[in-house]
C-alpha cells in the first residue's frame, strides 16, 4: 500500500518545540522546557526570546519567584498574536469553515451547503472566499494561513484527486494562495485527523499514531519520523457507497436509511456487519504492517450505525497479531472541528518564525 504524501510533523526547531509545549499549558518555565526537549538552556533562551519578540509567548515578571542565586524564575505562557488561522474541511455536501486563535479556539465558524461535485473547482473557491469574508469581517485581524482537508488524495503539489467531490488532479492549493495571499496546505482527511492528534499531545515525540477516516470515502494515514503519510487504501467496496451498491436497493440513499431499514431487513443488518468486519480486517492488516500504538476511527461508517464499533474492534483484536488501541471520534462536529484546526494551525507550529 503505497505513500502519496507526507503532511505535518513533529516540532523540529527549538521555537516550535518551545511553542508547542507552552501551547499545551497554562504556565512552564524554561527548566520545564529544558527537561521536556533535552536542549541546552542557551539554546531554550535564544529561542524563547525569539518566540516573545514575535508575539508568540509572554514572559510573566509580574509572577516571578526567587529561587536562591541567580535570575528569578519566570513563568511563560501563551499569547495572543493578531493573526487568525483559517481551516477548511470539505465535505461531500457540506463544507465546515472556521477562524481559530493560536490556542485553537474557534473564533467563528459557519457550514456551507455546497455540493461540491455540481460546481467547478474555480466557484468552489469563490464560495470559500466569501465564507472566509464573511467570518473575518469586523474583526480587524489578519488572516496568517489557510488549511484545507479534503477526501481523497493529495499530491505534493497539493493537487486533490476525490471520486465523490468530481475532483481529478485539482490544484486547490494554487488557486487559494492566489486568492488569499498566505501559506496554504491541503491534505486529506485522514492526515489532519492524525495531525490533530499530534498537536495535543505534550510529548513531542507522540508515539506512531493511526487514522482510518471512512464515509463517502475511505482513507488511512499514520504518523512516521518524516511527517504524517498517507497510505492508499483502496477498497471501495467499504466505502458507503460500496455498502449501497451492495445492499441494491435503489430507495435507500444513505447510511442513515440503511440503518433503519437493518431494523426490518436481517440481510442489510448482515452487509452493515460485514462492511464494519472488512474495516476491521483492513485496521488489522495495516497494523501488523506499520506497527502504530493507536488507531484513531472516524466517520459515519462509525457514528450512523450503532453496532459497528464493537464488530469492528473485535475483528481487529481477532485478526492482528498485536492490537493497537482503539479510540474512535464519536461525532460528525468533532471530526470536521479538529481536523479543520489541525490544518489551520499545521504552518504556524511547525515554523512559527517564518510567518512573521
């Protein structure tokens, strides 16, 4: 199963590590950081005084303690620079828009009725565009980055291939940085799911982590050294729309219908279950694979139909040699809010320096 596209990884310049852990805390001092990085107080200095002259951080002397010889111990925290950072999670049918601050705290956010297959690629744009206006109007704060999560491949050229968006080879990424202007990164769904993960995470290093993202699409990405990797899973047949294929019924439209139509009809309650099995051997064969401590779920494949988190996590605990841990996003608004986040913020924490 072959890698499309590394997005997002672990901080590697002092700032960023420095930036991280301060984000994740009310209040560290630079032993703290020293202790979490390993890096040299010099170096944990010119960084920090980097991070305050840039607006990143705050040096509280209004809470400094003494603690013997030498400077008096002073607390850092995080602090509120100007600029909005902007995530764009594309949905089928619907596209989640928000402004977060650095904290990650969403600022504004609407849902667009789009459906993006009907429109070209250039209207889609202009639809975000007026969006992103329409947030941002009155708030007198500059927008830093753009992030967008799409289904899908994405290359590295941030070009997106998705069957159920009537995307081939779109160039997101360049017609929305002539837009707007900033930074802008495009990944799939999967990757910002895992990129999300990282984010909260106070251990830098954040132990391998895996996505499986299944709906109207199906996509898996997994953290590595490098960056989060996209693997391709190609298996339509576990897509929701491979479930209706399956189930033949031309009435039934979506997973919701398929649910309550289970309730009546063993044989749809018997494809539902085989679907949440197949996922469950693909998790199980991707991890012996590639090994991830966790394997994070998400999508309606989990949260429209009721029994499958348990089918699934007992195929996957059957099947694999070594079982991850499981955990699974249990909601719609969770999803497309962390990973939205996670893009929009993605540029900012890996090279907090180069933005200002």
């Amino acid at each position: 199963m072959p890698a499309t596209r590394t997005a997002f990884h672990h901080p590697i310049t002092p700032a960023a590590k420095c930036l991280h852990l301060i984000r994740l805390q009310e209040q560290c001092v630079r032993r703290d950081l020293i202790a979490a990085t390993g890096l040299s107080q010099p170096t944990i200095t010119r960084a920090v005084t980097a991070l305050a002259n840039s607006g990143y951080i705050v040096e509280r002397g209004d809470l400094s303690e003494s603690t013997g010889r030498g400077r008096p111990t002073m607390p850092l925290e995080l602090g509120e620079p100007n600029s909005l950072y902007a995530g764009v999670a594309v949905g089928t049918l619907s596209t989640y828009i928000a402004l977060f601050d650095l904290k990650g705290r969403t600022l504004r956010s609407i849902d667009v009725d789009i459906p993006v297959a009907h429109m070209s690629p250039d209207d889609f744009v202009q639809h975000i565009m007026a969006g992103l206006h329409r947030l941002s109007a009155g708030m007198g704060r500059p927008l830093a980055t753009v992030g967008v999560t799409t289904s899908g491949t994405v290359n590295e050229d941030g070009e997106v291939t998705a069957a159920n968006l009537g995307w081939h080879g779109v160039p997101i990424r360049q017609q929305m940085r002539e837009q707007f202007g900033v930074p802008v990164e495009v990944v799939s769904i999967s990757q910002a799911i895992v990129g999300s993960e990282m984010q909260s995470s106070l251990d830098i290093d954040t132990p391998p982590v895996m996505a499986l993202f299944a709906d109207d699409s199906l996509a898996c990405a997994m953290s590595t050294p490098t960056g989060v990797m996209a693997i391709d899973v190609a298996s339509d047949h576990l897509t929701t729309q491979g479930l209706l294929n399956a189930i033949g019924q031309s009435a039934v439209q979506s997973l919701q219908e398929v649910v309550a139509l289970a309730e009546q009809q063993s044989a749809t309650r018997q494809a539902l279950d085989q679907r949440a099995r197949g996922l469950g051997s693909l998790v199980a064969t991707l991890a012996d694979a590639h090994t991830p401590s966790t394997v994070v779920v998400a999508g309606s494949a989990f949260i429209d139909d009721p029994q499958a988190p348990a089918t699934f996590a007992r195929t996957v605990v059957s099947e694999a040699e070594r079982a991850p841990k499981l955990r699974m996003i249990p909601s719609h608004r969770e999803i497309v809010r962390d990973i939205a986040r996670a893009v929009a913020l993605d540029k900012v924490l890996r090279e907090p320096l180069c933005l200002v």
